[in-house]
C-alpha cells in the first residue's frame, strides 16, 4: 500500500531536500580535503625516506619501474621505497581529480571559490607529478628535486587553505596583527625548508663534514634558522599578550611552540650525528612540513577571526546593554 503525497507538499519536500545538499556537499568535501592532506602528508614523509635511502633512482624508467606495474623480481627496500613512492602519489592525483570533480558537480551548494580552488590544487599535483618524473630523466637533479619538494608542500598548504575556508569557525575579532605575523612566519619557514631540501638534494652536508665543500649551501640552512625562529616567536608572545584568543588559535599556538622546539632539537641531533641516523633525518624533514602546515593553519583562521561573526557581535551587544 504506497503512501501519495499531496500535492502542496512536494515543492516544500523539495525545498527541503535542497537545503540538505548544501550542507552535505561542504561537508563531504571537506572530510575529503583532510584525508588528502593527512595523505599527502605521509606521502612527503615517504619521498624524504626515499631519498635519505639513496633511493630515488632505485627504479631507473618511469612511470613504470623496470617496465612493469609492480617489479616483484627487483624488489628490495630501495626499489620498494621509490616504487611505493610513486604509487601514492598516483592515488594522491586521481584523488585530487575526484575532488575537482566533486566541487565542480556540487559548484551551486559550495562557495563559488571552492571549484576554481580545487582547480589550483590538481594543477599544482600536476606540476608535482612532471617534477617527480624529471627527477628520474634527470637523475635527480638538485633544483628539480629541490622544486619537487617545494611544490608538494605548497600542495599541502593549498589543501588546508581549502580546507579551513570551509570549515565552521565563529570568529571573535580578537586577532588584530595575528594574521599578519603568521603569514610572515609561514613564508620563512617555506623558504627554511626549501634551503634544506637544497642541502639534501646535493648531499651538501655529508659533503662539508666530510670534505668541506659546498659548506656554504648547509651554511645558509644553518643561518636560515634564525629568521624563522624570530618570527615565531614573535608571533607566539604576540599570541601570548593577546586577550580573548580564540581557542583554535590558542591551541594552535601550543603545537606550533612544540613543533619548533622538537625541530630545533632534531636539527642539532642531525647535525651532531653527521645525517647518519636516517630516522632522526626523516622525522627532521617531516616535522618541518608539519610546522610549515600549522602555521598555515594559523594564519588562515587568524584571518577569518578578524571579522567576529553576527552571534558573536549580538552577544557583545548584549553584555554592553546588561551594563548600562
């Protein structure tokens, strides 16, 4: 026995079932955009492994690895390495496709920025994907492998951009220089950590410690330290003096002190031990990445909490009048 609906009742159920879509798309694409950069994440922390492990020419053709899809007679740690390597990012890329596609197809229930941002971001992993083959044909040339780098974080910061411009955040309007100092810091510390993907891409410190060349390149990441380090600090006693943070900020502003502290231990523990606890260097490389992240983090919703939202303000409003 089937249920008719009346007729007066259908625009109102598709109303409804319209306004549901609008807030499932964002949602859903946003749960997306978390899994990639957590991917993506992980993908870079694989790539540094593969190259503290002298692996990254382990497969010598590309795409594939000696002619095949999986080489299972060569396989070993290194071949294993690069071969996993270039496996994620071909899953990092279709998904980045899929993302697009989501964005595109869901484009009048989302922000109009979200499809062309999503448009940035596969171009960007298509860049990425040309560099990690020129990596190979040009058997690992320092600038190429040095770019590689560099655009698989800038990648990753996209996808929290993204990703933080969709996510519900109730401003207080407390930030005032927060965003500033941030953005500030976060360029220094992209540009720490390309100086040091130079310094590992040439091999520049095994080449200084053990026969005083190219010490000029490890020596500008040595120097190159100083002026990220400032900045954060600067942005965590500005943080520290600022009344009313937004929780997100505060918490934000204890994981980005922890992150540069455990960074800067990683980084003497690296350097005192000459590059060859390979773990210790990985987690150096990641931990940059990580800290690069947050502060973008940082810096994205210090800026969306320069504008206090309308409950924010009604609020206020409402603690002013119960004072007069």
């Amino acid at each position: 026995m089937s249920a008719n609906i009346p007729f007066e009742t259908a625009p109102r159920l598709q109303h409804l079932f319209r306004a549901d879509q609008r807030v499932a798309a964002p949602v859903r694409i946003r749960r997306l955009i978390w899994k990639l950069a957590i991917a993506t994440l992980a993908l870079m922390a694989v790539g540094s492994a593969t190259r503290v492990m002298n692996a990254g020419l382990a497969c010598p053709d590309w795409p594939l690895c000696y002619g095949q899809l999986v080489p299972s007679q060569q396989m070993n740690l290194q071949v294993f390495l690069e071969w996993f390597h270039r496996l994620d990012a071909s899953l990092i890329g279709l998904t980045s496709l899929w993302l697009a596609a989501q964005a595109w197809w869901c484009r009048r229930d989302v922000p109009a920025w979200l499809p062309w941002a999503t448009v940035g971001a596969v171009l960007l992993i298509m860049v990425q994907g040309a560099l990690g083959g020129l990596t190979v044909t040009e058997l690992l040339r320092f600038d190429i492998v040095t770019a590689h780098l560099g655009t698989a974080l800038a990648f990753l910061l996209t996808l929290l951009v993204i990703g933080l411009g969709l996510t519900p955040y109730q401003g207080l309007g407390t930030s005032g220089r927060l965003p500033f100092i941030g953005a500030i810091a976060t360029g220094l510390v992209y540009i720490q950590c390309l100086l040091g993907a130079l310094v590992g891409s040439r091999w520049a410190a095994h080449q200084c410690l053990g026969g005083a060349q190219l010490c000029q390149v490890m020596d500008s990441h040595l120097i190159g330290v100083v002026p990220p380090t400032v900045a954060i600090f600067g942005l965590l006693l500005v943080s520290w003096r600022t009344p009313a943070l937004h929780p997100w900020l505060r918490r934000l502003t204890l994981l980005i002190g922890t992150l540069l502290a455990g960074q800067i231990v990683l980084g003497i523990a690296t350097l005192q031990l000459h590059l060859q606890v390979e773990p210790l260097t990985i987690t150096h490389h990641t931990v940059g990445a990580t800290l690069t992240a947050a502060l973008t983090a940082f810096t994205v919703l210090a800026w969306r909490d320069r504008q206090p939202t309308p409950a924010v303000l009604a609020e206020e409003a409402s603690r002013l009048a119960s004072t007069v």
